[in-house]
C-alpha cells in the first residue's frame, strides 16, 4: 500500500484506491498533490475520478475523499 505523510510526518490519513490497488494520502489532498508526488505534472495524463473523467484545469480544485477511485492513464504517442 502506498503512503505519503506531510513534513512533520504528523497526517490523518485517508484510503482509496489508485490504479486498482490500496493507496492512503493525507486528508486534504487535492488530485495536484497526488500528480505531483508521482512526478507526473509535466506529462500527458488522463485522470479519472469515481469513474468520471476530471478536466486537467480541475486537478488543484479536487479534494480526495475516503473511498475514492482514481485511475490514471498515460498518453502514449506512436505512429
């Protein structure tokens, strides 16, 4: 299961699920949080949220909740 703690390691936590598996994040945290802690900010990505795609201008605005279901997808450029 992943987990991330704020800087004092002092966090209530929340679980979800993250790309099919068990994940727990710090209440309060919002979809930017969690693209940033994957590194994944400057790349092209889909986001999926309870089974609702979430517009990339809406990442900062979106709290995470227990219980929530997150996928995201990477854009793959080929030809």
């Amino acid at each position: 299961m992943m987990q991330w703690h704020d800087s004092n390691g002092e966090s209530e936590m929340i679980k979800l699920t993250l790309n099919g598996k068990p994940a727990s994040l710090c209440a309060g945290d919002t979809l930017i949080d969690l693209i940033r802690r994957h590194q994944l900010e400057n790349r092209r990505i889909a986001v999926e949220l309870n089974a609702e795609v979430v517009p990339r201008s809406r990442y900062g605005d979106v709290r995470l909740q227990p219980g929530d279901r997150i996928e995201i997808v990477h854009a793959i450029g080929g030809g």
